[in-house]
C-alpha cells in the first residue's frame, strides 16, 4: 500500500514539473510571435530559442 502511495505522489508531482514545463513552452512561443509581429528580430528570436530550450526539457522530462 505504502509503494502505490508512493508511486502516486511521484506520478503527481511528475504531472505538475510537465503542466509547468508546457506552459513555459506556450509563453514563450506566445512572446516570440508578439515580438515578430511587431518586428523586434533578435528578440523575437532569442525567445524562440528559450522556448525550443523549454520544449527539450519538457521531452527530457516526458521521458523520465
């Protein structure tokens, strides 16, 4: 009983890193199209380049 407990605390707080992780994701894509649209291009895409950042550790943390 005390191992399922376990695994559902840990399958949680995996579940919460995730949600976290994808809305840095949806942020920062959000930034870069405002950015882009109001022409600031290194900005633009420097954000981008964050939010590709963010996609890898949300596919690192999917795989864990």
């Amino acid at each position: 009983m005390v191992k399922e407990e376990h695994r559902e605390k840990i399958l949680e707080l995996l579940n919460k890193a995730m949600s976290m992780e994808l809305q840095a994701v949806h942020q920062y894509m959000h930034q870069h199209y405002l950015f882009d649209d109001e022409d600031f291009g290194e900005l633009a895409a420097n954000v981008k380049l964050i939010a590709i950042d963010e996609m890898r550790h949300a596919e690192a943390l999917g795989e864990r």
